[in-house]
C-alpha cells in the first residue's frame, strides 16, 4: 500500500496520520480538510517529528479533493462532534451535508480506493456515503471503537446500581 488520505484533520485524523506515520503503513499520507491551512499545519507538525520518532513517510496538508486522487485507502473523521445539548438528530442533520461533500470528491478523484468511515452517527453515515459515492458495498466501511460499547455498560451499571 502507497497512499493514505485522511478526511478531516482534526483531533481524530491528525492522531492518525501520526500514528500511520509512526507504523509507517504507507508511503505517503494526505490529510485534507476544508478550514483552509488546517491539513497543512498539521502535516507540516507530524513531518517534523519524524526525525525525532524515527519514521520515513511522506505527509502533505490540502483542501482540494484533487489531492486525494490515486489514494489506496481513504479514512473519514470529518463531522462535527456532538456538543452539550446536541441531540443525534442534530448531529445526524449537521454530519450528513459533510459526508455528502465528502463522498463527491471521493467519487470524482479516488473512487478506487477502500473507504473507512468513523463519522458519528456511524451506521447512518456510511449508508449515506454509500449512496452518495455509488462507491461498491465491498470498498466501504464503517469503523467505531468501543466508545457505545462503553457507554452502554456505564448506563447500565449505573441504572442497575451494580459495578
């Protein structure tokens, strides 16, 4: 595998592309976001510790989906996270104007690629770049860590009042 993109180059994307950078998975990784500067400034500070953890891989920040092209995966952080008093459903409203973007200049410039959505709501989010990116069943999926899982188990520890 040769090439990484990285939609959103928030909190999410950036520990990423570091920790890519760190396995040295690939040869080069793109993150991209739309705030202007943003995917620079941070591939520019995961470049610089290269020298200082020891890895080899090419990094560069953008805002144009041309970037992206020839990518062999493509992973999706980009969304909004949900703030106090925001519902799902307002989440869900915000998130899907992103991925519907997002899964346009996939579509247009890698299509090729394997596709790996973390956007909350996560199942909702990959059924919907699914049918925006037309992209085959096989290319795309979703990927949540145990955060729900968590989350589940604390309620129902607390509701039952039990460890």
């Amino acid at each position: 595998m040769k090439k990484i993109s990285l939609i959103g180059a928030g909190q999410i994307g950036g520990t990423l592309a570091h920790l890519i950078g760190l396995k040295e998975l690939v040869d080069e990784v793109v993150l991209f976001d739309v705030a202007s500067g943003i995917a620079k400034g941070k591939a520019l500070d995961i470049a610089q510790s290269s020298s200082v953890d020891g890895f080899n891989v090419k990094f560069s920040g953008t805002d144009i989906y041309e970037d992206i092209k020839n990518s062999d995966v493509i992973i999706i952080t980009a969304g909004v996270p949900r703030k106090p008093g925001m519902s799902r459903d307002d989440l869900l409203g915000i998130n899907l104007k992103i991925i519907k973007q997002v899964a346009e200049g996939i579509k247009k410039h890698s299509s090729d690629a394997f596709v790996i959505c973390i956007t909350n709501p996560l199942d909702v989010m990959v059924m919907a770049f699914q049918k925006y990116s037309n992209l085959p069943t096989n290319k795309v999926v979703g990927m949540a860590g145990i955060l729900d899982s968590s989350r589940f188990k604390l309620f129902l520890s607390l509701e039952l009042n039990v460890p």
